[in-house]
C-alpha cells in the first residue's frame, strides 16, 4: 500500500516536478525503489516497517500545512511548518540514525538496499536543510508583516 502511494504521489506531482526540488524528485524515487526491493528478496522487512513509519508519522503535518495553504490562512501554516520540522528530526534523525548504523551491521540487509538506506537517508538530510531554511524564512516574514 505505501509503495502505492509513493506510485501515485510521485505520478501525480509530474506535472508539478519543475516546482519540486531534485532532493525531492530523488527522495520519491529512491523510496519507491527501497520498498519494492526488500519485498522482492523477502529480506529487512523490520528496516522497511520503520522506514514506513517514520514518512506516515511525519505527513500529516505537511500535508495539513499545505491544506491550510491552499484554503487561503496562510498564517496557520507556519504551526503545521514547525510540527513537521520536530517530528522529521526526532524520527528521521534522532531515531533513524542509530538504526541506519544497526541495519548496515546486519548480514542480511543486502547491499542493494544498505545503498538505497544510506541514500535515501542523505537525500533526508538534504530535505531537512531545505525545509528549514524555508521554514526560518517563513517565520521571519511572518513575524515582520505581524510588527507592522
């Protein structure tokens, strides 16, 4: 079902891709290609539950904030901005990177998808920087439009 719907997202967001960043145009793909290859060699099924859980435990707030975007209260995005931003570095950073060490230990992870990992998890990186610059410069707008 997650691979279905980074299929889908992914499909849909063509259109759209000369807005979307080619950390983001990686990222979709990557994950499409990491889920497909543990189901394909019955292997690392624990690393593709987390990995599951840390993008579904983070898109409610991004996907809200985009909502509330597109309804016209672009002030309230700012909160959906900052929600994202914590739960990403606690689940993608804090709890991932522990875990990304522990899988590349494993002898059974394969090396095709301790490549995609480390990949996937760089492209990550990548994301946050992008997100949080744009979010402080959000935020810095916002605070001058409200002092005037």
């Amino acid at each position: 079902m997650f691979i279905g719907f980074y299929v889908f997202e992914t499909g849909w967001a063509l259109p759209h891709f000369t807005t979307k960043t080619l950390a983001w145009k990686c990222h979709h793909l990557v994950a499409i290609l990491i889920f497909i290859e543990p189901l394909y060699h019955g292997i690392a099924g624990a690393e593709a539950c987390y990995m599951i859980y840390a993008a579904e435990v983070t898109l409610p707030a991004l996907l809200i904030g985009w909502f509330v975007r597109d309804a016209g209260y672009p002030s309230h995005v700012l909160i959906f901005e900052w929600i994202f931003l914590i739960q990403y570095y606690y689940y993608r950073i804090y709890v991932a990177t522990p875990f990304l060490f522990q899988m590349l230990q494993h002898s059974k992870s394969g090396v095709i998808f301790e490549t995609f990992s480390v990949f996937i998890y760089t492209i990550g990186l990548l994301i946050l920087v992008q997100k949080t610059v744009a979010t402080e410069r959000h935020t810095r707008m916002f605070l001058k439009l409200q002092l005037k």
